[in-house]
C-alpha cells in the first residue's frame, strides 16, 4: 500500500493545531481571495466565473472539513454504536446553497461576494450536479444522510465515486439523446481522497481447503485478480449544530503488481493499459432504475462497495478492539439500500470467518444481528436475481457461503413446515431452472435483523405478497418507514421567498420539526396571509418559465396565471406518464371543438429520463414531445394549453420546478409505486395532488384530508381483481372522448412525417394484459381533472387548499423518517458535538 497512517496514535501537534476558521464576512473574503489568486491562480482578468465558484467551493469546504474532524473525534470518544447507510446510489444534487444554509452563513457569504463584485446567484449555477444516482431510491440516501446529520446521529454513508453520473439528456426531433455526464471534468471541491484507507478486493480466482493443526478446515480464496477501491470522503453538514458526517465513495483503480507483472514480461504498454479493467468497475452508473439482470460489471460495482466498506469498518473496530468481535453487533448496524449491495451479507461472513477465524455460528448471529434491508419495489421483473455460474466466476467464496447460509436456512424451513416441499422451492435462496439464480432480496432477508418497505401500502404489500412466506416465518422482522424529503434542500433552500413567510408566520423551528408547519392551518383563513401566499407562487412560476425560456429557448407565450401541471421523475410505464398526455390529447380535441367550457388555461410540464434501454419509455419521450409541438404551435389553443417536456430532468431542476407547481402529478397504477418522494416535495411547496391511492399518496391524503387532494382511479385491490377479466377495448368502446384521443394519435396527427411510430404504444394500453391499465382510470382522471380546473377557478379556495397542504406535509420530513430508523432499528445514541469555536 502507497500510504500509511501515523506510527504513533497520537498525531504531532505542531501538524494537527490549525487556527478555528471564520465564518464572519470578513474571514470568507480572505480565504476566498487566497484561493482565487493562488491555488487557482487567476486575477481580474479571468472572464469564467467557474473560478469564482471553485474558490467559494474550497473556502466553505474547509470549514466543513474543520467540523468533520470534531465531529469523527465526538464519535471516536463516545464510542458510540455506529449505523452505515449502504447504498449503490447516493443523488446529491448540488452542495454548495445547502452548505452555506446549514452551516448558517448565507448572508456572511452573500455580502462577502457583494464586495467583489460578485453574485452568488451566479456562482451557485455553475456548479454540476453531482447525479451519482438514478432517482428515487439515490435522493432518498441524499436526505436520509442530511437528515443524519441534522439529528447528530453517529451514521456513515458509502458508496460509489462513479467517473460518469446519470446521463445527461436532450430532445434531437423529439427522441431522447443521451451523453455521457463527465462531472468531475472541473474536479470536486468538495471531496478529499484518502488513499490511507485504501482496501484491496479479489476478483476471480478460486477457492482452496487446508486443515490446520487441530484438525479444523479453513477456506483460503486464492488466484485471485485484486483491485484497490480508494475512499473519497465528501462531508455531510447538519442544520446549524455543528456536526458534519462522512460520505465516503470509493474509486477503483489498479493495484501495483496488476501493472508489474505483465510489465515483467516485457509488456509495459500492455500493462499500463491494463489499468482500465481496474479503473472500469467504477467509471460509470448503470441508468437503469429497474434492475438490468446479469451485467458482470454491476455485480463487481456491487461487491466493490460491500468489501471495501465492511473492510473498513472492521479495520477501525479492529484498530480499537483487536480481534474481539463480541460486542460488534452491539455497537455497527448497516443499512442497506435495496438489495443492491445485499452481497454484503455473506461478505461479512466471508470477513468474520476466514479472515479473521470465527466460527460459522458466531460470525452468523454477528452478521444477522448487524445487517438490515429496505426494499424499495413490488416489481417482480425488478428483484435481482445473479446467475449462479456468474457469480461462481467472479465470486467463488461468495457463492460457497450462500450456498451454506442457504442449507442452513432451508434446515430450519423444513423444521418448522415438515414435507413442505413446495416452499421449500419457494423460499430457496436458489431458484432452480434451465439456469440456476440467486435470489439476492432472499439472501437480504434471511441475513437481516429488519426488513422495510418504504410506504405504508408498500410495506403491507410486501408482508401479504412478495415476501408473505418469510413474514411468516418472522413476522418481527417486518416493518414499515414511510419516506420523506429533507426540508432544508427541498422547502427552505429552494423556495426562500415561502420559507420566509413561514419562518415570519411560525417562527423557524420548523425547520427541524417540520410538524410545527401545522401552526399554518388557521393562516388559511386570512385573506392578507393568502395574498402573500399566492404572490410568492406567482413569482415562483414567473422563476420556473424564465429558467425553462433560457434552458430550451421557449418560443410561445406562456400565460403567468394558467394551473401549472407538472410530472416529472423517471420515464417507466407504470408511472403512466401515458395517462396524463392522453389527457392533454383530450383537453387539446376539446378546444379544437370549442368545448371549452369551464376550462382553465393549463401549462403541463412533462420531465424525465427513460433508460437508454427502455423501448416503450423512449417512444413515451417520442410522442410526449410531438404532442407538445403539434399542440404548442397551434394558433386556435393560444395559452389555453401548453404542453412542455423539459430535458435533462435532475436534482437542480426539481429545485426550480417544485416552487413553481400548482398541481402534482401522481398517477401510477395502484400497487406499483413503492412510495414515491417527488410527490413529498411537492405537497411540502403548496402544490396540490392528483393521485391514485398508491405509495405514500395514500398518507398524503390521510395527512391533508381528502377536501385537498383529488383522488382517482383503481385501488389496488381493483387492479387486481380486474386483471384475470380486464377488456380494454370494451371501455374505448363506451367512451367517445377516449375514442378521439386514441385516434388522434392512431391517424398520424401527432407523427405526420413519421407513419405508425406510436403503435407499439398504442396496442401496449389496449392489450388486455396491460399490467399498468392505463385505459381502465382514464375516465376517472378525466373527470377528476374537471375537479381540479373548478377548484382552481376559485383562486381563493385554492389558495387555502395550497397551504392547508404545505401545513400537513410535516410527516414527510426525513427528520421524521430517521427517528423512527434509528428508535426501531439502529438504536443509535446522538452525539453533541461541540460547535462553540
Ligand atoms: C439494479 C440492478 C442493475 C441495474 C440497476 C438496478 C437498479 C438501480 C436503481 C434498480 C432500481 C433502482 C432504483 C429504484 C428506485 O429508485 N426506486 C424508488 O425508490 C424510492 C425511494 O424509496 C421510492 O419512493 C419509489 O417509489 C421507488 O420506485
């Protein structure tokens, strides 16, 4: 290994003294003028303004730095049980508003640049995103590790420091274009690598018994072909209290010897090229957010983050405890994310028992007693499953233990549900076939102390369905924790003209108890109150369309005062993104039949990116954009109806979009949205829902009242029970309405120059196997959206509707959501760190 730590455990201390950092004005112009003139080395005369920002970004990243270092030693000296949040995604969006927000030194920092003659507006927009993450389930590790922070809980996440993020998408004739999101291009400031913690992970290779003196049988992994993970540590700030917790990502890159030998040989080229096979497993994110089954590369980023991240947990336990591992499970707890980095399972088994000689017993109470999943999908076609003769070639060891950890598991199946062979089968870790499989959300399971869902709904559909015979095997295992969104990103920093109203209004302890949001209730019934309320939504909508005009150059008039209508997240068919262009096709037939009565004037903004290998979720980009142009350029629809798709949806767009939406769509097929976390945000910046009673929509509801959202559409229990008899054409038949949507599109009126290329669409929602069953809610979403345009007609009753929402949105704080993780799983003890310095 390159780097080594300190002999002596106690650092010298002319090197560890470094002088408290200022936070004033005055301090944040000093470093920043040292930064500008000298590590980046620029003067006046430099137009880019991505200087400015890289200055910014390494001054305040100091200070997060100097509160990371007191932080580690608060933990270090409580010797506090620790919680890992695994997680093969973490979307983070941009760092540097939500630095300066928690840190509390907005306007400190604001000034310091007003002096220079710079505007941090600006700045702040030259930052990427870091989109290490496809949606949900990335932004959701994003919060949750705020949200750690923000409760000083002593928790660690790691994952992946991908070369390339989530592609970044445009629209070339209406198709979705992908490119390759190279966000380290300008470097990261906000990240320090830490080659000290480097870890070696083996690949390949195979598996050798010796029996050792006693007689004992001990199982070395050998042959191997090794590669390094090297840790990145990005730090994670809490709101105002001084902690600041770790993201460690790792970088694969190569080990010495992998160069040296071929080097040996002669081959020095050769050997140096080499480096690629290494460097590959993490150059890019799979952008896939249903699992893409059998990719050997993912299986290595998989086992990547599962080695290097328990090897290093157990080096620091090992650092303080020797090789005693009896109070491990007592004081390391990790989270994992799905089952995406669920080979952590028998990693650690493969760790405790031929690494460091526990007995199988011992090592499986510590592992089950130290892991616990969430999982965040009903899909069938979504749960992993690794080809065994894979996972042989690339992981031999792995695949001996699961085999174990499988025998040992079916022995106690068979114990209690004796000549059972049917759930035998069903239960296996191993599912037989022409090929076998593992199935890993099995492996996840019996390794786990807890199993998750992430909705109400969700996880009661997990205990009756999916997984209904391990719950019944160990129905203490299950639990639900309804998602949230932390509402630093996503009400304070991103809408600070409403944060400031409520903060004048309530006072700003909401901000850490979202809960006292409530006190907005009676506010709804004031007429000035909602004045204020309606104006700063004005404004926002005002914000949204000028960034969309400069992001993709609008060419029509857009009117200020028309419902706002947005849906953005990930292309998939069973969000039914198809549903809601049907509706506009329809609104777009009634205007151009005159049947505009009772219409409101609607901007609908459609955004989001589809897997570059996703058919039918390309073709829904297709038409969504032709629908837009045709619609968009016809003089007789005026602003009575826009229709936007906005590229390139992320992090930082949710940001602009959120604040300026009136009404939010949620519109899967019952059943199928684990939770959903756009609709939180939505709901937290006084839009109104429109939804199917799925996910956390249903709590939504239970929160806000049924007076403030609009309801549509099948339940669950609906969906199902039509399925074996559902006749899609039957309904066309009897609906009129329906019947000229579908042929506006079947005639060509949508694709003039480009015959037919929407019939693989069409024939999807009248197949009667259509498991999304678009067709069976079009009628209820129609008429619910007549609802919606009546209530929005009455701007007063609205406007009440929208804060009544905004004031029930405090449950889906993921304050709330961590508290009830850590009360009812990690058990974690918070630690004060000390902020007065
Ligand atoms: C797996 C294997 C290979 C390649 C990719 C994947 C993969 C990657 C990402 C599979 C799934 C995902 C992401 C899933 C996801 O985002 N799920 C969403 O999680 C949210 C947070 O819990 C929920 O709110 C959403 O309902 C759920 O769809």
């Amino acid at each position: 290994m390159p780097h080594r730590r300190f002999k002596s455990s106690k650092p010298a201390a002319s090197i560890a003294t470094l002088k408290t950092l200022g936070l004033t004005s005055t301090a944040l112009t000093t470093d920043f003028k040292h930064y500008y003139g000298y590590r980046l080395g620029r003067d006046e005369t430099c137009q880019s303004l991505h200087y400015a920002y890289e200055a910014l970004a390494l001054t305040i990243s100091d200070r997060l730095t100097e509160r990371g270092k007191r932080t580690y030693n608060a933990y270090k000296q409580a010797d506090c049980k620790r919680a890992y949040y695994l997680s093969m995604e973490f979307l983070m969006g941009r760092t540097l508003s939500n630095a300066m927000l928690n840190l509390g030194i907005n306007d400190e920092t604001t000034y310091a640049l007003y002096s220079l003659g710079l505007d941090l507006e600006e700045l702040t927009e030259n930052e990427p995103d870091a989109g290490l993450g496809n949606g949900g389930l990335g932004r959701l590790a994003a919060c949750f590790i705020d949200s750690c922070a923000t409760l000083q809980l002593p928790v660690v996440g790691y994952g992946l420091r991908y070369e390339y993020g989530m592609f970044t998408q445009s629209i070339v004739n209406g198709e979705q274009v992908e490119d390759p999101d190279h966000w380290l291009r300008n470097g990261n400031a906000w990240e320090i690598e830490r080659l000290e913690y480097t870890q070696r992970i083996k690949f390949g290779g195979h598996t050798e018994i010796h029996t050792d003196e006693h007689g004992h049988a001990h199982v070395s992994w050998v042959g191997t072909q090794d590669v390094l993970a090297v840790p990145f540590d990005v730090p994670i700030p809490g709101y105002r209290n001084g902690t600041v917790n770790n993201l460690r990502l790792w970088k694969a890159t190569a080990t010495e010897e992998f160069n040296l030998q071929e080097f040996n040989a002669g081959d020095y080229v050769e050997s140096v090229a080499s480096k690629n096979t290494a460097e590959n497993i993490t150059m890019v994110l799979y952008p896939n957010d249903a699992s893409e089954n059998g990719k050997a590369l993912r299986l290595r980023q998989q086992y990547l983050l599962a080695s290097a991240s328990l090897q290093d947990v157990i080096a620091t336990w090992i650092g303080r405890h020797g090789e005693d591992f009896s109070e491990f499970a007592a004081k390391n707890t990790f989270q994992l994310n799905d089952t995406h980095p669920s080979i952590a399972v028998a990693e650690l088994m493969r760790l405790l028992v031929d690494k460091h000689g526990l007995g199988w017993e011992q090592a499986w109470r510590i592992t089950s007693q130290t892991m616990a999943y969430t999982n965040h999908t009903l899909l069938p076609e979504a749960l992993e499953r690794w080809s065994v003769s894979l996972f042989k070639q690339l992981l031999p060891r792995l695949l001996e233990i699961i085999y174990e950890i499988n025998a040992r598991f079916l022995a106690k199946v068979s114990a209690r549900w004796p000549g059972d062979v049917a759930r035998l089968a069903r239960m296996s870790l191993i599912e037989e076939g022409h090929e076998q499989h593992i199935r890993m959300a099995y492996l996840a399971i019996v390794g786990s102390y807890s199993v998750n869902g992430v909705a109400a709904l969700h996880s009661k559909l997990l205990q009756q369905g999916l997984f209904r015979d391990f719950y019944e095997l160990w129905p203490n295992k299950f639990n639900n924790k309804t998602n949230g969104v932390t509402p630093r990103r996503w009400l304070a920093s991103c809408n600070p003209d409403l944060a400031e109203l409520i903060t004048e209004t309530i006072g700003e302890g909401w901000l850490t108890d979202l809960k006292l949001l409530k006190k907005l209730e009676p506010y709804a019934e004031d007429s000035a109150f909602r004045k204020r309320w309606h104006d700063i939504k004005q404004q926002a909508k005002q914000q949204l369309i000028d960034y969309k005009r400069s992001e993709v150059g609008l060419d029509f008039e857009i009117n200020i005062n028309a419902l706002f209508d947005v849906q953005v997240k990930r292309i998939h068919e069973y969000k039914r993104q198809l549903l809601n262009i049907l509706h506009v096709i329809h609104l777009y037939d009634r205007i151009k039949r005159g049947d505009t009565a009772n219409m409101v004037d609607r901007c609908v903004i459609i955004g989001g990116k589809a897997a570059p290998g996703y058919f039918m979720a390309k073709k829904i980009v297709k038409l969504a954009n032709n629908v837009a142009n045709v619609i968009n350029q016809d003089p007789d629809i005026g602003t009575r109806l826009k229709l936007i798709f906005l590229p390139n949806y992320r992090v930082s767009a949710m940001e602009k979009i959120c604040p300026g939406t009136d009404l939010s769509e949620q519109i899967s097929t019952a059943g199928k949205e684990a939770s959903g976390t756009g609709n939180m945000k939505f709901m937290m910046n006084g839009a109104l829902t429109i939804g199917t009673l799925d996910g956390a929509n249903i709590e939504i509801r239970e929160e806000v009242g049924d007076d403030n959202f609009f309801l549509f559409g099948l339940t669950e229990d609906q969906v199902e029970a039509l399925r074996s008899n559902y006749d899609p054409l039957a309904i066309i038949a009897q609906d009129d309405e329906l019947q000229r949507v579908l042929n506006l599109i079947e005639c060509g009126h949508f694709s003039q120059f480009e015959p037919g290329i929407f019939d693989a669409v069409l024939a999807s929602i009248k197949s009667p196997q259509d498991p999304w069953m678009t067709i069976a809610d079009f009628r209820s979403f129609v008429d619910t959206q007549k609802r919606v345009e009546e209530a929005y007609q009455d701007q007063e009753r609205w406007t009440k509707m929208s804060i009544l929402n905004t004031a029930n949105s405090g449950k889906f704080s993921t304050d709330r959501t961590i508290a009830e993780y850590n009360q009812e799983i990690w058990k974690l003890t918070p630690v004060v760190v000390d902020n007065k310095f």
